[in-house]
C-alpha cells in the first residue's frame, strides 16, 4: 500500500483524482500513517427499499397515518371551535 503524504495530495490532488477514476484507491497519510482513503464515488440510482435493514419487524406504521385530526388542525391554523 503506498501512502500520498497530505502536502503532496494538495500539491496533485488533479492526479491523485484522475488514478481514483481509473479504479486506484488512494490513501492520504500523515507522519507514514494512514488517516485517510480517495475511493471513487457510487452514486446509487436505484431506490431505496422499505422493509429491509436493522429495522425490519420492528416499527409499524399505523394505517391512519396520514390523517390530519381536526382538533389537530385547528391547534395549527388557530382556529377556535365553535361553542353554542
């Protein structure tokens, strides 16, 4: 593994980006210790999905969710109720 030492990642950042985009990771250190890893960035364009991961069977959401309760939305909009 060969380490960039930090003045000489800000003195080639350009190449140090271009060996990035042709599948090098490169790794920044400080006194020969690494501190840090240029890898190239993975945009995901696909979705997340709902219902996997860490919290999966632990949450629910409850069918009404989406309801606004008037006397909810009167406490927002401070409308008072009507009283006869």
């Amino acid at each position: 593994m060969q380490i960039t030492n930090i003045s000489d990642a800000k003195a080639t950042l350009s190449k140090l980006i271009e060996r990035v985009l042709h599948g090098e990771e490169v790794v920044i250190g400080k006194a020969g210790k690494p501190v840090a890893k240029l890898v190239p960035y993975n945009l995901e364009t696909e979705p997340r999905q709902l219902g996997v991961g860490n919290w999966h069977g632990k949450i629910w959401i409850a069918d009404d969710f989406d309801e606004l309760p008037e006397d909810v939305l009167q406490l927002f909009t401070g409308e008072a109720e009507e009283s006869e």
